[in-house]
C-alpha cells in the first residue's frame, strides 16, 4: 500500500486528480456506448504522461470492466468458437509485437496513439462500411487479430482493426456487446503480459491501476443510468468528434 501511495506522491496532484477525473469520464462513456474505456483513458493521459504507464494505470479497470461486459449474453461459447482464431492472434500479435516495437520504445509512441485514435475516430464518424463475408472469416479474423495485437503493443488501443471486423460480422446488438469484451479482455491480457515483460508493470503499478477500478465502475454505472435519458446516436458522434481532436493534437505534439 505506502508503494502505491508513494506512486500518486510521485505523480503529484494535478496529476493524480487527472488520472481520477480520466477513468470517471471513460467508465462513462463504455457505460452509454459499450467501450471507449481503454481509448478514453490512453488518450487523455497520454497528454501528460507516457504511454506505458498510462497503459499500466488502465489494467485493472479494462480487465475487470471488460469480464463484466463479456460475462453477460448468453453466447460466450458460440462466439469463442467463432472468433477463437482472432483471439488467439491478437495474444500473438501483442506479444510479437511488444518484443519489436514496445509502448515504451522512443518519443514516437505519443504519435503512434495519436495515430490511432485519430484513424479509430475517422472510421467511427464514417459509419461502418465493411461487411464480412462468411468464407472470409477463417483467415480475416486471425489477420485482423495479429494486425490489433500489433497495434496494441505499439500505442496499447486495442481497437483497430478488431472493433471494424467484429461490427462487419452482422451480430446482433447482444452479442456484439460480448464479442467487444471479449476480444478487449483477450487485448488487455496480453498487454498486461507485454508490459510486464518490459518491467513497466510492476506492484506499484498494478496497485495504482487497482485504485482506479473505483472511479471506473462509477463512471460506468453513471453510464449506464445516462443510456436511457440522452440520444446514443449524439453522444458517439461527439466522442468520436472529441477523440479525432485528442488523436490529431497527440499525433501532431507528442
């Protein structure tokens, strides 16, 4: 415990307040529209810290927000078997992917998540377009699990290309919940193992991202009781708007 709080000592205040008021805003935003958790939290703490650690803070929340999400629905098993080789990919890809390029490799890093969340918002704001055909399944999904993991490693977003492909599998709103927290818990899992495999995740840092669970889980369950009462159709185009913002200023500053 006096590691974790020497963690937020260190970090200072505004810092710490930063970190608290980021995982409210994200819990809430996953809480009306089923993800943005990890996204939120990797970009606007990417404005003031580097990449690996705010990738260490977001851990335990994405983790155990994510299990939740893809604990309820019905299709677990089904969708394991329809998306085992994407899964799989992505574990691969993030591994292969830490030991070439890392979170932590160089001041490129901050452009490389700026990068992603700026192409992860245009697509957004676009609608989506792909539409997957059964016979592609068997070697798109891998390829699009191995391509994620890459990207994950590299700015620790874990949602291009995997978010497009899952939304152009023609599943019905409950099971798309399921298969993002699935393929996003996969996502979070394998980058908790690159992180640690580059010593950026250690006891303090997993009991700073523990801390964070709290301000999450409100955030989400705030979320979820905004749901009913404002327009989800609004609310994403202003969180993609608002993300394409924050990607393009990362990806032009660092």
């Amino acid at each position: 415990m006096n590691t974790v709080i020497a963690f937020y000592q260190h970090i200072g205040p505004a810092l710490t307040v930063l970190v608290i008021f980021t995982f409210l805003v994200a819990g809430a935003v996953k809480g009306v529209i089923g993800l943005g958790l990890p996204t939120i939290a990797m970009g606007l703490l990417g404005l003031a810290m580097p990449p690996a650690q705010a990738a260490a803070l977001l851990i335990v929340p994405s983790t155990l927000t994510n299990i939740w999400q893809l604990a309820s629905g019905g299709h677990l098993l089904a969708l394991l078997r329809r998306l085992g080789g994407m899964l799989l990919m992505i574990f691969v890809g993030t591994l292969l992917g830490s030991v070439w390029l890392g979170i932590d490799s160089g001041p490129w890093a901050a452009h490389a998540l700026g990068g992603a969340l700026l192409v992860y918002a245009l697509y957004g704001l676009a609608g989506p377009g792909l539409r997957v055909a059964p016979a592609w399944e068997k070697w798109l999904g891998p390829l699009c699990g191995l391509l994620t993991g890459v990207v994950t490693a590299a700015t620790g977003v874990f949602v291009m290309p995997a978010v497009p492909y899952l939304q152009g599998l023609g599943l019905d709103r409950d099971q798309m919940v399921q298969a993002l927290g699935l393929s996003f818990t996969v996502s979070t899992l394998a980058l908790a193992v690159g992180l640690a495999g580059q010593d950026a995740l250690g006891g303090p840092a997993l009991g700073a991202s523990l801390l964070m669970l709290a301000p999450a889980l409100l955030g989400l369950f705030a979320g979820q009781w905004l749901r009913g009462r404002i327009s989800a159709v609004l609310f994403k185009r202003c969180f993609f708007i608002g993300l394409a913002l924050l990607g393009a200023h990362l990806l032009i500053n660092g």
